[in-house]
C-alpha cells in the first residue's frame, strides 16, 4: 500500500499595500485605492518546512515605495504562528522577484531558493519601467 503524506498550507500576512487598482485590473479602475495583503505561504507536513515566497514586511518595503505600506505582522513572528523559526526553512520557492514576494528572504539562513531562470535573468536585467520596482 502507497504511503501518502499529508501537507498543511498556512497563508500567512506580512503587510498591507496601498496601491492604484489599475495596476492590478490592466488599467481600469484609475485613481482607485485598494489596499493589498503580501502574502506568503508555509507548506508543513513534508520532510522540512517549504516556503512560497517570502513576502514583505513594511519595514523592508516602505523604502522602496512611495504608496502607504501597513505592518500586518512581523516576519519571525508570522513564522512563530505555524511553530517554525527563520532556520527551520529548507525550501523557499519565489513565484517571482518583485519585493512584495521576495523582501523577507535574507532573514532565512539556511533556506534553498527555487525561481525560474527567466524570472532570474529579469531580475538582473530588468525592464527599465520595472528596474526601480523590483
């Protein structure tokens, strides 16, 4: 009989952004605020603790954006909700590189990071429209 091993995701909430919804809605809703989570999740239950993404604190971010940015919870204590600590990650896995989704990586020692290689070579790169949002 096949083993199966049973994983548990965690959503976890770093900060709140202040942003146009334009740039979320391909350019309707100009002028529009919306106030967006930074997200990232815990994948427990496997042989070590995965990460998708890192997100952002607001500390981390409010110097890269002009819009509000809002401390939801602290990093090592978003962690500290699902009972890991930052040397506890083996895996990051970064859907992609903007800091939104990828600020928080240096706090994580020990981890090994997983991106696209496109998504790598953009991020060195970049577009020159991007260049200052990444």
């Amino acid at each position: 009989m096949k083993k199966t091993m049973q994983l548990t995701i965690h959503p976890l909430i770093t900060a709140r952004l202040n942003m146009d919804a334009s740039r979320m809605t391909y350019l309707r809703n100009a002028g529009k605020s919306w106030w967006v989570p930074s997200t990232f999740f815990a994948i427990l239950g496997g042989a070590e603790p995965v990460l998708v993404d890192t997100s952002g604190s607001a500390s981390v971010m409010s110097g890269m954006r002009t819009e509000p940015v809002e401390e939801v919870l602290d990093f090592k204590d978003a962690l500290s909700k699902v009972g890991l600590t930052p040397d506890q990650i083996g895996i990051v896995v970064h859907t992609h590189l903007m800091y939104d989704h990828c600020a928080n990586s240096k706090a994580l020692p020990n981890a090994r990071f997983v991106v696209q290689k496109k998504e790598l070579e953009f991020a060195f790169d970049p577009h020159p429209v991007l260049a200052g949002a990444r």
